[in-house]
C-alpha cells in the first residue's frame, strides 16, 4: 500500500509514543515496512556499512523538523566500553500530534495496522539487534 513518506514518519513516531531515537533506526523501519509490512514509500535506499540508508528519508526528518511536526536533539551517550558518541533523537512536537491524529482517522484500517505491527516488531529491539537481522536477512541485491 503507498504512503507519503512524511506521512509513514509521522504515523511511525506516533505508533513509537513520539519518541524514536537515531536516523538509522527509521531509516531500517521504513526499509522493513517495504520488505515485510506491504508499506510502500517514495523512499530509494542505497547499500551503506549500516545496510539500507535513504537520502530520503533522512531529508524528510530534516523537513517535518523545519515544518514543526518533530523536534530532532543530539544527545550525548556512552558505550559499555565509556566512549561517547552523539545521537539524534527524534519526538513529535504538539503540531505533529495533531497531524497524527489527523492522518490516523484517513489512514485505511489495514496500513495503521501494519504501521503497528512493523513497530511492534521492530521498533522496541535494541539498535543492535535490528541491524543484525536487517545485515542477516538483507543483502545489497535486495535493494
């Protein structure tokens, strides 16, 4: 089923709770709502050491954020090993809550359903191991 990818982002954050952290995250949770969940988008995904990265899906972050549907952070963290490293979080702004509100009530039944279930599925495991399967069951020739 097609859907705007700003659109999938807003219905994603908000399936989330408003909260999702690192571009690479949605950008494997827009990738598998693809593959697996019959979530089709104008997303066009190259082969990274990170697996399937968007430009655009990282553009449409960029542009929900500059319209004030999300906020984007950096936030400091640390590995088990004590190195820092930045990451950008991502949560839905008043305004983008009632964008979502708005697009859930046109959305068919069957797509918020499968948006629910990609998060349920995919969306609370940690980073790690939704790389490992992504790189697990994913190759380049998949794109």
């Amino acid at each position: 089923m097609k859907i705007s990818l700003p659109t999938f982002i807003i219905s994603l954050l908000s399936e989330a709770g408003g909260y999702l952290e690192s571009e690479t995250r949605i950008n494997k949770l827009v990738f598998l709502g693809s593959k697996e969940h019959n979530i089709q988008t104008s997303a066009v995904f190259s082969w990274s050491h990170w697996g399937p990265l968007s430009f655009n899906v990282n553009k449409t972050l960029k542009d929900l954020h500059n319209d004030g549907l999300i906020q984007i952070k950096k936030e400091k963290r640390e590995t088990v090993f004590g190195d820092e490293y930045m990451i950008n979080t991502y949560t839905i702004t008043e305004k983008g809550k009632q964008a979502a509100l708005e697009l859930g009530e046109k959305l068919p039944a069957d797509l918020q359903n499968n948006i629910s279930t990609l998060y349920e599925l995919f969306g609370k495991i940690r980073l790690s191991a939704l790389l490992n399967y992504v790189h697990t069951v994913y190759s380049p020739e998949d794109l």
